[in-house]
C-alpha cells in the first residue's frame, strides 16, 4: 500500500474528533440511564421470545413487530450468562446502534462530497440530539432506535446497487439488491408501515432506471433479490401467525387503527377547532398554551384508538374470525375515506407536519421549531431541484417522502417519525452544504 493510498484512508482529525466525543457522551448517558418502567410491553414481549422462541412469541396472539422483542429477549440471555442487568445490556445496544448509524451516515456524507465541516456538525448534531439520545436511553424503551442503521444501511445497498445497475454488472446488483432486501425486511419487523415502503422503494428504483434507460439483466437481478429476501420472511411471518393466532399480519394494529383514523377524521369541525389539530402538530404541550384542553382532546390519539377499538370488538362479537374482521375494517375504513375525501384530505396532509417536529421539546421549545422550519425547507430545497441531485439523494428523498406518507395515514406522535431523522440529517447537510457552494460562487 502505498503513502497516498494510506493518506487517502485516513479520517479528517475533525471526524476523528466527533467519533471520540460522541462515544464519550453517549457512554456517559448509558451509564447514567435507569429503566423504570415499560408502558408499551416490550420487555414482556421480550420475555415471552426469551422463554418459548418464535413460536411462543405466535402462539401466544398476535404482538408487536418481533425484533425489537427479539432484542430484549438477547439483552436476558446474556443478563442469564453474564450477570451484567438487562438495563445495561440494552444502554450498551443502544451506544453500539447510534455509533454503527453514525459511521453509515459518514460514508453517505462522503459519497455525496460534503465539506468536512459540515459533515463534522452533522455528525455531531446527531450525536447531541435530544430526540435521538432519547430514544435511546429513555426511561421506556423505544423501538424506534433500532430501525437507524438499518434505514441509512438501506439507503447505501440500494444506492450501491444503482451503480452496479449501471455498470450492467449482474452479481454486484444482485448482492446489493440482497442486502437492500434484508434491510427492508429488519425494518419491517421493527415497523411494519415498511411493508409498504418497500415495494414502493423498489418501483422507484425501477422507474429511476427507465429515466435513465439503464433497462437491464443487472436490474432484474437486482430487484429480484431484493424481493425475494424481502417477501420471503415477511410472508414467512406472516404465515406463522396466520397458523398459530389466525392473523395474517405483522403486527397487533393495523386495520382497526385506519378504521379509527379515518372515523375520527370524518367528525365535524369549524375553523377554530382546525387551528387547534393545526397547532397540536408541534406538540401537545403547544396545543395547550393556545387552546382549551378539550378542544385539543378533541384530535386526541386516544379517541382515534377508542374508535378502532370499539368497532373490532363489534365485529369480533358478532362471531366473526379474525381474517374477515381484518377485510371488514379495511372496506369500512375505505368506505369512510371516500365518503369524506376532502376533509380526510386535509386532515392527512395536516398530520403529515407533525415529520418535521421530531426534536422533542424538553424545555426547549426554540430548538423544536428551529429543527422543524430548518428540515422543512432543506427538503423542500432538494425537491425543487430533485433532478439536478445526486442520484444517492434521490434514494433518500424517496424513502423519507414514502415514509411520510404512509404513517400521516395513521394518527401518530412526533416519535414515531424518528425512523428518517438519520436521512434528516442528511438532507439538511447537502442543503447546506450545497446552499453554502452557491453564495461562495455567487
């Protein structure tokens, strides 16, 4: 190897710098974190992966995704062999998933050849987020941390597998398409709303190829690997419910949550009570400071769950097995939404808002919305000028938008946008790298 090779291989001193001081802090968070208590269920579902594997985890109803359980589950076995406690063991998962993110997220950085300052403030940024230290060291757990390296992970292997498409070479597309594959399938089973990200990913990448008129055998091998290592375990799944609780699905929400969305989206509302959704977008507690409490009770998740509820159980009492009370909720949720269409409409695209408040408020309500206008406008940026972008970009873009999308369907909290914050930050990083290139010239 020679000294040029090894200068070239060498990390900038700046990213060295934020490697160390972000590993030093979240360590210093990890040992600082103390599990108290877990409203959501995940230890106990951990605990049912830990004692009776897959199957128990079936057999016993229809759950949560399974890896973040399946996670829990590996934090017991080694309290059992170690002695180390399972909050530890999960503090030590969480440093390793946000440093593993991290170095993901430089070699996107680096692809794109953003300056190394502004790589450096992106990094660190990642590393001193509120929102993101959160979820990974909250006093509940989060499932959310786990779905960061797997979405910048996906967001390489497909890029990756672009280039090879290009290049019309057969075995690199179809290694690259079995990784995107297998990152679409983790995420899935982390959050199952990718279940129909995926294939919308997969036909984007198919449509960027017929712009490009890059129509190949490479690109068949690409997608057909990526959907075989995607549908076989997700159907596999699947199926595996369908045996042992005689659900077809991924997870335990699903089509009564878009019964209740959409019921509660066709409830009657004038302009004040509008403004009141509007302003809970930012947060609850904001929704509060300017409205009275039942007037943001009013768009409250709460009542959006109670609705789905309500009418699953109706079905279920009425002796119907759980496959056709599945497909009535569907059509009923289908026959809402097109009954009221302009009003869903404008409750959906008023939901999809809450993406761009992702950095919780925790006092500091100023950085909440500095975050949300300053993500906003770097995605609108790269929109206006999606097709002078790096193709890399376009494949962030994409999955951001598509995720965005398929969760304002559902009646969400800001947390559960914490999935593309890693893609976020990215953005914000091209923008400013490439805001900062325009005014040099100019």
């Amino acid at each position: 190897m020679t000294h040029l090779e090894m200068k070239t291989m060498r990390l900038p001193r700046a990213i060295l710098a934020v490697f160390g001081i972000s590993f030093v802090y979240w360590v210093y968070l990890a040992l600082r974190w103390s599990f108290c208590s877990d409203v959501i269920g995940y230890k106990e579902l951990g605990g049912i992966f830990y004692r009776h594997g897959l199957i128990g985890y079936a057999s016993t109803g229809l759950h949560r995704e399974p890896l973040y359980p399946f996670l829990c589950s590996l934090a017991m076995s080694i309290q059992s062999l170690s002695g180390i406690t399972f909050t530890h063991v999960m503090a030590g998962f969480s440093v390793l998933i946000l440093v593993i993110t991290q170095i993901l997220m430089y070699i996107i950085l680096r692809e794109l050849n953003i300056r190394t300052w502004v790589c450096s403030l992106t990094l660190l940024y990642w590393a001193l987020s509120t929102a993101i230290t959160s979820s990974a060291f909250n006093m509940l757990l989060f499932c959310e941390i786990i779905t960061y390296p797997f979405i910048t992970a996906a967001v390489i292997a497909g890029y990756y597998g672009w280039k090879a498409v290009k290049e019309n070479n057969k075995k690199t597309a179809c290694c690259w398409g079995a990784v995107t594959g297998v990152m679409f399938m983790a995420l899935t089973f982390v959050k199952a709303v990718f279940e129909c990200i995926c294939p919308l990913y997969l036909l984007f990448f198919m449509v960027l190829c017929l712009f490009k008129n890059k129509i190949s055998t490479s690109l068949v091998c690409f997608l057909a690997a990526a959907g075989i290592l995607f549908y076989v375990p997700v159907i596999g799944y699947k199926s595996l419910n369908k045996i042992y609780n005689g659900n077809y699905a991924i997870a335990d929400r699903g089509p009564n949550t878009l019964y209740g969305v959409a019921a509660h989206r066709t409830f009657p509302f004038n302009f004040r009570s509008y403004l009141a959704k509007l302003t809970s977008v930012a947060g609850d507690d904001v929704c509060i400071k300017y409205f009275r409490e039942e007037e943001c009770s009013y768009w409250s998740w709460h009542l959006t769950d109670a609705l789905g509820a309500d009418k699953m159980n109706e079905l279920k009492r009425a002796g119907l097995p759980p496959q056709i009370v599945t497909e009535d909720l569907l059509g009923l949720s289908i026959e809402k939404v097109i009954g009221n269409l302009p009003k869903y409409t404008l409750l959906t695209a008023t939901e999809s808002l809450k993406a761009y408040f992702w950095e919780g408020t925790n006092g500091l309500i100023p950085l909440h919305f500095i975050m949300a206008i300053l993500t906003f406008f770097s995605m609108f940026y790269c929109f206006l000028l999606f097709k002078s972008l790096p193709d890399l970009m376009k494949h962030v873009l994409a999955i951001i938008l598509f995720f965005i999308f398929f969760n304002s369907l559902f009646e969400v909290s800001q947390r559960h946008f914490l999935p593309v914050v890693p893609l976020y930050l990215l953005v914000i990083g091209y923008a400013f790298n490439s805001f900062f290139r325009t005014v040099r010239n100019f």
